[in-house]
C-alpha cells in the first residue's frame, strides 16, 4: 500500500522531472529509480474505442485481488489551446479514490509520434520502482506508434471486433509488437469470432520475439469474460521474461534504444552518428545521455 503522503512525494519528483529533467539532481534521481526496478511493465495498445480503458480497468481489479500495487501511466490526447492532456482516458477508470494500491499519471501526447510521450521513459523509470505492476496506455495506434514496445516488459494489442483493424495491422506493421493479443467486446459473439479467425489466420504476420508464443484471448470487460485467461497469460509472460535473463536483456535493449531516440530528438540523425559511438553504457542511462550531449555540443 502506498500512503497518501507516499503519493503525493511520488507527484512531486514526477513534476521536478517533467518540469527540470535535465538539471543534475534529477539525472542522478532518475539514475537511481532506474537501478531498482520492481514493476511488470504492461503496455495496453490499440485504436481508440477498442476497449483499452475497460479493460486496464479489469486488470486493476484483478491485481488488486491479489495484494499487489499498480501504477498507471494514461497517455492522452493533447488540447490544442493549452498542449495538456485531455484526461479522457482517466476518466473512464472505475478507481476506488481511497484505495492507496493505485496510483494514476496522465500525461500529453503532444506532437511526440509513436502512441506515447517525450517523458513517458522517465516517468516509467520512476514509476517502475514502486509498484508491483506498471501498466501504460497509449494514445492509440497508428502507423508510426509501435514505439510502446521500446518502453515495457510486455504490450497487450486491444483490437475490436468488425472494426477491420487486422488488415490494417498488417499494413503499418503494429502485428510485429504485440506480446498477446486481446479479441475485445467479445459479448458482440458473431462479430468477434470472425475477427479472432481472422487473426489465427494470419499469425504467421506475428513476428515472435525469442520464441514468445503469442497467444490470442477473445475478453469482454462488460461481461467479465477471458480476464483470467489473460491474466494467466500476464504471469506466464513474466516466468518466461526472468528465465534466462531474458529481462535484463530487454531493459538494456531499451535503454539504448530510448538513449538513441534521444538523440536523434535532439541532434537529428547528424548527432545519433557522433554521438552514438561514444556511447559506453553499462549502467545509469539518464547520466550516460547527458555525457553524450554534452560531448555532441563541444
């Protein structure tokens, strides 16, 4: 359980980073997160209206069951008059205010591509040292927002039925990032079982990462229908990505792949050349990068 007090710290380093990420304080913070990681980071992806919210709704629910603490990272659309977060997302969770195993961040998407934001890598670095579970949700998915992938343990592909999105998927590429496949609304029983043939049908579009077997879970959040299998399916990724140090080797991955982006943000593509063959990382991102910079400007 986390304090209301614990909460409101929690907020408060999250600002100073949103607010001051670069200043050396807050490297040396993020640096120190990083080294002590604790959460399973789920990643909730799919078009909009595909059920994303219900259905991080549910897994709060379940996980809540079992004792175990969940952190919330909500990537919204942006308001064009003031670039915040709209906050639409947040709104759908069905949270009990008082229960202090939960914890929400909404954030804006901005014009940052990808499904997600310029501070979800830092705030998810912070976030995954104090929760049992760290679930974040895009924006929504289009052509060039797979970059959830480079941020969590494990994404989860939301897809609804009759909505046509297979043949989309298979066009931008999305059908290459999903770890599990949810079927949602599954209630809508004809509709749904043509979309879950329709993906058994083109699994040889899923591109398996280390021989991951990618399962595809037909779920209602209305109904309550196919959350424990998907729930079965979270523990059984979670077994497979600690075994062999598998998930040590994804973070690493990710952090030089977050450190790159960075980068390229920032420098363009001229920068990633100069600076990335500085890059000698092994521990500690956030103070690496900051190296790099600095080095890139001189």
């Amino acid at each position: 359980m986390i304090s209301l007090k614990k909460k409101i710290e929690l907020s408060n380093i999250l600002e100073k980073i949103e607010v001051d990420g670069d200043s050396l304080e807050n490297i040396k913070l993020l640096d120190s997160f990083h080294s002590k990681p604790k959460s399973h980071v789920l990643g909730i992806t799919g078009p909009p209206g595909a059920g994303k919210s219900s259905l991080i709704d549910k897994l709060i629910t379940i996980i809540r069951k079992k004792k175990k603490t969940v952190g919330v990272i909500a990537i919204d659309p942006s308001s064009s008059k003031s670039g915040g977060a709209l906050l639409g997302d947040r709104t759908r969770f069905q949270l009990d205010p008082n229960d202090g195993g939960v914890y929400v961040r909404s954030m804006a998407a901005k014009s940052y591509l990808g499904g997600v934001s310029e501070l979800t890598y830092p705030t998810m670095t912070v976030m995954r040292s104090k929760f049992d579970f760290l679930i974040i949700e895009t924006v929504g998915v289009g052509q060039s927002e797979t970059s959830i992938k480079d941020i969590v343990d494990t994404v989860i592909l939301c897809v609804q039925p009759g909505s046509g999105d297979t043949i989309q998927f298979m066009k931008s590429g999305i059908f290459e990032i999903p770890d599990i496949v949810v079927v949602t609304k599954c209630d809508m029983q004809k509709l749904s079982n043509q979309t879950f043939s329709d993906l058994s049908g083109s699994s040889s579009y899923f591109k398996n990462k280390n021989e991951w077997d990618i399962k595809i879970i037909l779920t209602s959040s209305h109904k309550n229908i196919g959350l424990n299998s998907l729930e079965k399916d979270i523990e059984n990724r979670w077994k497979w990505l600690i075994k062999d140090n598998r998930l040590n080797k994804n973070r690493y991955s990710q952090d030089i792949e977050w450190m790159k982006n960075s980068i390229i943000r920032e420098f363009g593509f001229a920068g990633l050349k100069k600076g990335f063959e500085k890059i000698n990382y092994k521990k500690n991102p956030f103070s690496e990068l900051a190296r790099i910079y600095k080095d890139i400007k001189n």
